[in-house]
C-alpha cells in the first residue's frame, strides 16, 4: 500500500483554528447532532497541543453536550489502510467510534468499519465489523486493553478481507460481505447518553496515517 497521508500534529492551534491550520481536515459541522441526538458536533473543540490533537468533550451550558468528529479529506476510492495512536480520559456519558463510513450514507448495506469504539467510562474499545449486507450482521472483536492508554489501532480494507490490529498485533479479521464502495475515516467522538454537566475530557490522537 502506498502512503497517502500522514499528520503528526506539529504545528499549535487553538480552539477554533484547527480547520484553517490544518486545511487537509474536515468534519461534521455545527450544529449537526450525534448519533444518539443528544451531542451537537463543533468543530471549534478541536485543537493541537503538545503535538496532540485533542477533542474537548464538555457540556456548554447554553448549548448542552458539545462532541466533535473530524476527518481528513482522503481520495474518494474504496480501500486502504488507516491507522491512528490515540487515548481518551475518564469522560462518562461520551463515547469514541473511529470509522470507515460510506460516502453513499447507505446503511447498512454499505458496510461500516468501527475500530476503536467504545464509551470513555472505563470500558474497553471493541471492533466492529459491520457487513456490506442488507442483513445488518456484524462481527465483533473485544479486547482487554484501556482507552485511557496509548495505543496504536490499524484498520487495513482490502477487497477480499477487513483486519483489525492493535499495536501491530491482528486481533480479528473477516472476509464476509466487505465493503466495496469509498468511505470516510472519521474520528468520531460523541455522546452515549447525557453525560453528567460537570464531565469533561479530552480525546487526544498523536498522528494518523492513511494509505491507498
């Protein structure tokens, strides 16, 4: 595979400067709600510290819960690989779901890729194959690792398979009904519930890396 991207975060932004700063970035715009309709995306909670991206989850207190999902603005073509090292802070009521999403918006038969998802109260991330098939099957893969911690987690698509990895290591694979249409990687941090007002916490990613 070839190298198509690859973002260290190096240069320091602000809250509300990333999309300028960072002119390869998309992502969900205001005032678009979550998934589960109670989080509303900002893009203005994204910033770069550190070397760090980092994704301020709070409650506004005007505006309720504020999550963020941004994406970089790849070739739309099916397949590749993508990979991130990342953690999150204790934030209960929020969650992280870093995706391969069809650009159809076709579900479920466009498939979906979540790998890592889970909620930030102490659980562990999962992976989730959704398969390109009317049906809605899946195949999921837990692990024992904390999203507290530092970890490299790779999602590699090809024509024939999906493969998980984390810090190098598969951890599960399909080979049933793959995806075959172009998909967004969305780093996607949201709501699961309605978290507690005075929660806040950070999701933070170190660098990303997409291949073709």
């Amino acid at each position: 595979m070839t190298l198509i991207h690859s973002e260290s975060f190096t240069r320091p932004v602000a809250e509300g400067g990333f999309l300028d700063a960072y002119p390869c970035w998309n992502a969900y715009p205001y005032p678009w709600k979550c998934t589960d309709k109670i989080g509303t995306y900002d893009p203005n909670i994204l910033s770069v510290s550190g070397g760090k991206l980092n994704v301020r989850l709070h409650t506004d207190p005007q505006r309720g819960p504020i999550v963020s999902a941004p994406y970089l603005n790849l070739p739309k073509t099916p397949y590749g690989r993508f990979a991130t090292r990342m953690r999150a802070d204790l934030a209960p009521g929020y969650k992280v779901a870093i995706l391969l999403w069809p650009w159809s918006d076709k579900w479920p038969d466009g498939g979906e890729i979540d790998w890592p998802e889970g909620d930030l109260n102490g659980s562990h991330p999962t992976g989730f194959i959704h398969h390109a098939s009317s049906s809605g099957s899946q195949d999921v893969y837990p692990t024992g690792v904390k999203l507290t911690d530092w970890h490299i987690y790779e999602t590699i698509w090809r024509p024939k398979y999906v493969a998980l990895k984390r810090d190098g290591v598969e951890i599960g694979r399909t080979t049933h009904h793959i995806p075959s249409t172009p998909m967004r990687w969305m780093l996607q941090c949201e709501t699961n519930g309605r978290p507690d007002p005075k929660v806040e916490g950070r999701v933070q990613f170190d660098w990303v890396r997409a291949y073709t």
